[in-house]
C-alpha cells in the first residue's frame, strides 16, 4: 500500500511539531489536524491537541469520537487566549499569500485595503500567534499566486517584519517551516529567508521554482520528503482519519 | 415578612431597538454563527437605524446588517460563518467600499473588552506588533514599559459601546442568566464593557430559582443582573446560528441567507421572508 501525497503531507506536517514536548499542538485545518494526532501518537506523546471547540482532548482521533472524548482541560476562546500569551502552543495557520520572510495574509486582497479586491476572513489570531509563540504553515496549492514577493496585507508576522517591530515582538517569535502539496520549506536562508528542505516523491525541485513567486534560497541541497512508516500509515488510515478526510481536502494522487 | 417587589427588566426585541440611535456603537455577543442574538439584530436590520459600528466576533449579525445597510464601521477580528468560511454580505460591502474597516486581533479584541469592562483607557500587549493591525487599525497606539524591560508594546484602547447585545440559553426576568453551551464566548465581557443599554435575550425565562437547576451547575451562572439592563424572551433567538444544547445551526437556511447574496433580487426575497416578519 503506497503512500498518497496527502499521507506524506502529514507526515511532514508532524515532523514540524518534533522536539515540542508538552504544549498545545494547534494545526488548522484537515491535513494538519491529522498530522498533530499523529505527531502525538508517534514520537511527541506529550502534546495537548483541540476538539476543535471547548476542550483539548486526549483522543487520537482527530475528527469524530464515537466512543467519547477524553477531555483534558475545559478550553474555551478565552483559555486559549491564555495559551496562546503563555507561548505553550504551537500553531499551524493557512496564508492565501506568504512572502519570504514568512509574513502571511489571510485578510483581503488587492492594494486598496479600503476596498479590496477580494475580502477575507480578517486578521484572525495570527498578529497574536505568531509573536507569542511558534507557528508553521500549510499551504495546499502551492502556487505563484500564494508565494509572492510582497503580501498585500500583513496579517501573521515574518522574520523581517519580527526584526524591525523591536524585542517585544522578536522575543518569543519562531516562525518554523511552510509545508505545502509540494514540498517543506524553513526560514533557514540569508537573513531568514524562505528556503526549499525537501521536495515531496514525485515532485522537482524545478515544480517547485515554477510554483514560487520569489527566489528560493537552498534549492542546491534539497532532499527527499520521507514516508511514513508501516506504523504511521496504520494510525493514519485506521485511527486518526479512518474516515480519509485528508483525501478530501488534498485528493488522491499516487506517488 | 412581606416579599420585596423585584423589578422586571422584560421587553421586546423592538423595545430594545428604540433605546438605539444612528451612530451608536454597539457590541453584539457569540462568536461566529454561533449563539448570535439574531432576534434583536433583525429588529435592528428593520428598524430606521443608520451609521452603525458594529464591535463583534462577526458572523450574519455584521452580514445581515450590512445587507440591510445599517453599519458604517465594523470593528472585527474575523467575519465568518463558521461552516461556510467567509461572510458573504460582509464580503459584498467591503469590496464595494461601502464598510469602514477596523480590524482586530481575536485576542486583542478580547483585551479591548477587557480594558472597557475594568474602566482602565488600555490594556499592553505584544500582540500587533510587527503586523500591519498597527497602520491599518487608527484605534492603536504603542506604550513603552515605565520597568527596566523598557519593552516596546502595543497599547489596546478599551471599547467605548454605546450598547452590547447577547443571546444567552436561560434568564430570569432581572437579567440573571446562563449559558448551556460549550463557551460562554465573551457575552459577559461585552454586558460589562457597556455602561448602558445592556441587553440580553434567551431561549427562555425561567424563575431565578430554577436557574442554577437548569444549568445543572452554578459554575454556568455567568450573566448577572448588575450587567443587565433589559431581558428579552425569545426562544429560537439566536435563529439561524447554532444555540446549543437548545439547538443546532439551521445550515440548510444558512446557506439560504449566504446564497441571497448573488443579487439583490435573491436578497429582497430572503429579506422579505425571513426578516421583514417579526419573530
């Protein structure tokens, strides 16, 4: 049974939250959900995760429980909020544009931010997260139009931006890696800049140019993505997404 | 002993819309399309009301207004309705130009609250900092630390409302009040940044003896009269968002509502159907 993009998505994904020990893995969105849980049932046990309400649950599931949840902790918005300024937490947004330095926009785009060409979901928590604590990326169609040279509207803070706003936003500031239907990229370039880690099986490192609107810096030392083990595509499959929700939201493409 | 006479704070949802006025700043409760005080917002979208700021964790509350062009100013951290991702009438006034934009933090937004509710001009955060909040938001400012840190950050001015509106699941008729759901949200947080006009509705009105029954514990107990001005019954009132465990989100009329933003042909038709008609 091979791996689908999707399965090697997650696995990269999960891969973001290693080293992290006991905070609140908090990835958004349906691939990032099932890497968390994954993350955690494999090599980071002692991660918190969300039932994507009001409480973090132990649950591997990342979706739907059955037999019940397990709750940990009663979590509402406002106990997050205190996750969050606790720095305990470590978040995984999307961006319909990020830039080099990683700063991202979720807001609105055009250039008249009075009225804009396409209005989005607002600024969200991302000014809060990514100066609080760390944050990756998922992005599930890499494309010119997503990775531009200059966001339209500075919604999730990057590198540069961190840098120039002074201590306070520098302090607890890491923005960690951007995985993407494509590859895994870190800020680990020339004054934190966007750099290509591994491409995923299947893909180039020349998809991967084509696809980016700005220049990447490392595409000289690219590795592969790895796969996931046997025991990995059996949490996957049989426990945390039985259902493959994760086809849903990247579908199937066999590599 | 004779029993002391206890004031009722019971009105209408149309009530409630005559102590507004063109301008005014008001705070509308729940989070999303969730537990939105969707009866008193449509008194409000079929009232003359004009030039509003709406201060919200947006959903069809800012969109329904929008639609019906009461909102000047939305001052908000996201505009969603939670199962369909974005706000399509708040979309649809924003890439007309037609809506001041004031954007927020979710976390920021709460310390706004926060600063309003304790009667303190602002509250510091790191959070803005380095973001483009500080340019395109005129409300914030920054404060230097006066502690040997001398840290840099950002000074979020309380909320001035006007009004603050929430649905909440159980009341009695002096403005006490529970929550059922998951989250109280920030409902208590908007009731005490308010100094007047305080207003909730709920599902229903019960004697203040049962309250704490109902909820099955006092640690639900979180709305108290001291923040309340006026109760309005309404059950269904949080109509179509999700008001749970009393009910789910109607998703079948939510995507009705978000569909009505295709034309104003389809617009007129919702409007006429679902909230010209009083609840």
């Amino acid at each position: 049974m091979s791996a689908t993009r999707a399965d090697i998505c997650v696995v990269a994904l999960a891969e973001c939250f290693r080293g992290d020990g006991e905070i609140v893995a908090n990835p958004i969105g349906t691939i990032p959900m099932i890497a968390g849980r994954l993350a955690r049932a494999t090599f980071e046990p002692d991660l918190m995760a969300t039932d994507g309400e009001a409480a973090l649950v132990a649950n591997d599931a990342a979706f739907a429980w059955p037999e019940g949840r397990v709750i940990e902790y009663y979590n509402p918005y406002r106990s997050m909020f205190d996750v969050v300024w606790s720095g305990r937490r470590h978040v995984v947004m999307g961006a319909t544009q990020i830039d080099p330095y990683g700063n991202q926009n979720f807001a609105a785009i055009g250039a008249d931010y009075a009225a804009p060409k396409t209005q989005l979901i607002g600024f969200r928590g991302a000014p809060g997260n990514t100066v609080n604590h760390t944050t990756s990326y998922w992005v599930a169609n890499h494309s010119p139009r997503v990775f531009v040279e200059k966001v339209d509207v500075v919604t999730g803070v990057g590198w540069d931006r961190a840098a120039a706003a002074g201590p306070a936003a520098l302090e607890f500031f890491e923005l960690r890696r951007v995985v993407t239907n494509l590859c895994v990229l870190d800020f680990g370039g020339p004054d934190h800049r966007m750099r290509l880690v591994s491409v995923h099986p299947g893909v180039s490192v020349d998809d991967v140019v084509a696809a980016t609107g700005f220049e990447l810096a490392g595409a000289d030392s690219v590795t592969e993505s790895r796969l996931p083990t046997d025991e990995e595509m059996r949490l996957i499959r049989e426990v945390i997404d039985p259902d493959d929700q994760r086809h849903t939201e990247l579908p199937e493409e066999r590599s | 002993m004779t029993a002391r006479a206890s004031s009722t704070k019971l009105m209408s949802a149309d009530d409630v819309v005559a102590t507004l006025d063109d301008g005014m700043t008001i705070g509308i409760g729940g989070w999303g399309s969730r537990r939105k005080p969707m009866s008193i917002v449509r008194a409000m979208a079929r009232s003359s009301l004009k030039d509003l700021t709406v201060v919200s964790f947006a959903g069809p509350d800012l969109g329904l207004l929008c639609a019906t062009g009461k909102v000047r100013r939305a001052v908000y951290p996201f505009a969603s309705l939670d199962s369909i991702a974005l706000e399509p009438h708040f979309r649809a006034a924003r890439q007309a130009g037609r809506v001041e934009d004031v954007p927020f933090d979710e976390g920021m937004f709460l310390l706004a609250l926060q600063a309003a509710a304790w009667r303190v001009p602002f509250l510091p955060t790191r959070v803005g900092l380095g973001s483009d909040l500080m340019t395109l938001n005129p409300m914030l400012r920054t404060v230097q630390s006066p502690f040997d840190d001398g840290l840099e950050l950002t000074a979020v001015p309380a909320f001035e409302l006007d009004a603050a509106i929430c649905h909440l699941n159980r009341a009695d008729e002096r403005g006490n009040a529970s929550f059922l759901g998951p989250d109280l949200y920030f409902d208590d947080l908007y009731l005490r940044a308010a100094r007047t006009r305080r207003f909730i509705s709920a599902e229903r009105i019960v004697p203040t003896a049962a309250l704490a029954e109902e909820a099955g514990t006092e640690l639900r107990l979180r709305i108290a009269r001291i923040m309340v001005d006026g109760v309005v019954e309404s059950p269904g009132g949080a109509w179509f968002t999700s008001c749970v465990p009393d009910y789910e989100r109607d998703e079948a009329l939510q995507r009705e509502y978000a569909a009505a933003a295709r034309s104003p042909e389809q617009w007129d038709a919702f409007f006429r159907t679902h909230v010209e008609v009083a609840s």
